[in-house]
C-alpha cells in the first residue's frame, strides 16, 4: 500500500464579539490543519494539527512541496514516516525551503494521525483496541470559565449552571488573568455551583511566577482540586515545577506546551508532575504518544491530553495510566468538536463512549468542511 494523494484544508472558526481569553492570549475559535491522505488501495484516513499561532507557515509548506514527500510513502509504516518528516528539522532542505522546525512538528503530527486512521481501516479495528483495547470508555472535563470582555460572576455563573444542568462532572475553569484575590473568588463560584461530588481542574496557562504559585496552592487547596495545570511561566518552569510540587498537596500538571516528545519526558524526569497533558495534534501524532502514554503508566502518571477529545480518546482508552480527555461543549467556543463529525463520540454523565468503527471511528462531515474549511491542495 502507498499514498497516493493528499488533500489539505484549514479549518477556522468565525469571528466573535466577544474572544475567549485565557491568563495571557486569546484562543481562537477553530485553527486546525486537517490532511486527508488517500491509498493505492482505496482507504482514506484523516488528522489534525492544531495552532494557537499562524497556521499559514504549515499551509506554505503543503504550497512548496512538503506533500511530495509524503506521496509514495507505506501509510502502514507510521514510525518510518513520522522519522522521515520529523528529521528534516535537522536538514539544510528545510531551511532552503523556509520550512520551520514547529511547522514540521505539526506536520508529520497530522500525517501521522492520518496513517494510523488508515492502519486501523486495513485492519478492520478501532484504533483504541490497536493500542491495546484497556477500555472503550474514557470520563471527560469541560474546559470553562474563560475571561470575557465585561464578563462578572454573575456570568460565570450562570455559565457554570448551565453546564452542570447538561449533566458534565469534571469543570476546568481558568485564572492568572485577574488579582490572586479575585481569581480565588472565581473558582469559588465554580466550586458553589458544582458542588463537592464533581471534579474542579484549575488552568493557569503558565501566567504565575514562584511567589505566586505558592501562595496560590495554599489558597486553592481548601477548593480541593482534581489538578492544578501549568501554574508557573515558561522560562524556568521545570525546576520551579519541582519546587511548586514540594509545597502542595494539588497534583501538578502540564505538557500542553512542550513542542516534542522530549520535552514531555524532561517534565517527567523532573518527578513534578502527576498528569501528563501532551497533544497529539501539536506534536508527534500517535507514534509519539503511545510513547508517552507507555512512559507514563511506568513513571506513575496519568494520560490526560489537551484538546480535540475524540481524536485522544482511543490513547487515553488504551492504557492503564488514561485519565480524562478535554472538552469543549460550548459551539461558540469550538465550533468543530460541536460539528465537524457526524458520528461524534457519545458523552453522558462525564463519561466518553468510543465508537468501534475502525481506525479513528470518527466519519469528517462534509458540510462542516465546506462551512469552515478552506482547500490548500
């Protein structure tokens, strides 16, 4: 079996009025890379890669030629494929072609997922029991409480209560965008309104330094988090990391930010944190993150990936060490997961159902393509 074409699109969401902030940036609404490989032998199979920055460095590459390399290729030989892409990082090519070292990261992410969606149709299997079939149901968060222009906490909280009514159990509310002070008072709103038999997840987004941090998880831990993510800033975050997790009791987490494999293990090398939060999409596709998911269960840390939940079910449902997959229920916020498939995963009382199509399970609607969708190749 070979590529033998490709198809790539960027799918973005709308323009709101209102942009969802976060402790230090504003997230976009949708900003995925979706590749479409197709096969000598007629299966198709589809991945993602996701952006909080530009996507039009990825989407030069696919104009200059990066897909050549990519056509001819055994879709059922993910490893070698990933290795070919992920080492021109290190080539005078990618230079002579402009093509940066995170462009590529995202690249080989996509086509990776893409291979392993076309090895589980070969092989008539989900993906989740390809990468050892642990479970076929996996529980799930909503990502919530974002900051708003001229939002209050009689937003917030009407916001928390209608997410609660629709039945969800896990809440990941945000903070580091407001005083210490006002932040506490936020995610006591949220603890009020969901009450002491549903899981809190707390997201700096690596707004605070150590100071802060410290006073922060002596503040937090009466609201009993399930996990406090990414607390500290970037620049030295693995040693104070470490420290941060000495003066708590709330498990740490993080990864979502990290660009390769590496970086992941360097976190958990660190013994800091109890939750690993990779995302397939932004680095490594399924090669790199059995890899991870492996690394975990053997260092005693939980699989919980950032973002796009049905594409990380099938890992999380694979191995012992799954956790939670992140949601987004509110179409405003992420009008994809709300969209781009029709025959999304069933959710109900905080827990995920994988479907058992083979491969990804999941069939892309073609009317969300067109609706968000722009063809690059």
């Amino acid at each position: 079996m070979q590529i033998s074409g490709l198809e790539v699109f960027i799918l973005r969401g709308p323009e709101i009025d209102r942009p969802h902030w976060v402790s230090n940036f504003t997230v976009p609404t949708a900003n995925e890379v979706l590749v479409r490989l197709k096969t000598s032998d007629g299966i198709e199979g589809f991945g993602l890669a996701t952006s909080y920055t530009s996507a039009e460095p990825v989407l030069n590459a696919f104009r200059t030629g990066i897909g050549d390399i990519i056509v001819g290729e055994d879709p059922l030989a993910p490893e070698r494929l990933y290795e070919k892409l992920f080492s021109l990082t290190s080539q005078r090519l990618a230079h002579e072609k402009g093509w940066g070292r995170e462009t590529l990261v995202r690249i080989s992410s996509a086509v990776d997922i893409a291979c392993w969606d076309i090895m589980g149709k070969a092989a008539g299997l989900p993906l989740y029991r390809m990468f050892g079939g642990y479970r076929n149901t996996v529980p799930y968060y909503v990502t919530c409480g974002y900051y708003r222009d001229g939002k209050d906490d009689a937003e917030l909280r009407a916001e928390i209560e209608y997410l609660k009514d629709q039945g969800h159990t896990g809440f990941k509310a945000k903070v580091g965008g407001l005083s210490l002070a006002d932040d506490i008072a936020r995610m006591q709103i949220v603890r009020d309104v969901i009450g002491d038999d549903c899981d809190l997840m707390i997201d700096v987004n690596r707004a605070w330094d150590l100071p802060t941090a410290t006073e922060a998880v002596r503040l937090l831990e009466p609201l009993r988090p399930r996990w406090l993510e990414e607390p500290v800033r970037w620049a030295d975050d693995r040693r104070e990391l470490k420290m941060l997790s000495q003066r708590t009791t709330i498990p740490l987490s993080g990864g979502e930010s990290e660009v390769t494999s590496y970086g992941c293990r360097a976190l958990l090398e660190e013994q800091a944190i109890r939750i690993l939060q990779f995302d397939v999409t932004m680095f490594g596709g399924f090669t790199e993150g059995r890899k991870m998911a492996a690394l975990c269960e053997l260092n005693h840390v939980e699989v919980t990936p950032h973002h796009d939940c049905f594409v990380h079910a099938p890992l999380v449902a694979a191995t012992p060490a799954g956790g939670f997959v992140e949601a987004f229920t509110d179409p405003e916020r992420d009008p994809l997961q709300a969209e781009l498939y029709e025959n999304p995963l069933a959710m109900a009382n905080g827990w995920m159902t994988l479907n058992d199509d083979p491969g990804l399970g999941l069939t892309l609607s073609e009317a969300a393509i067109a609706k968000y969708g722009t063809q690059i190749i």
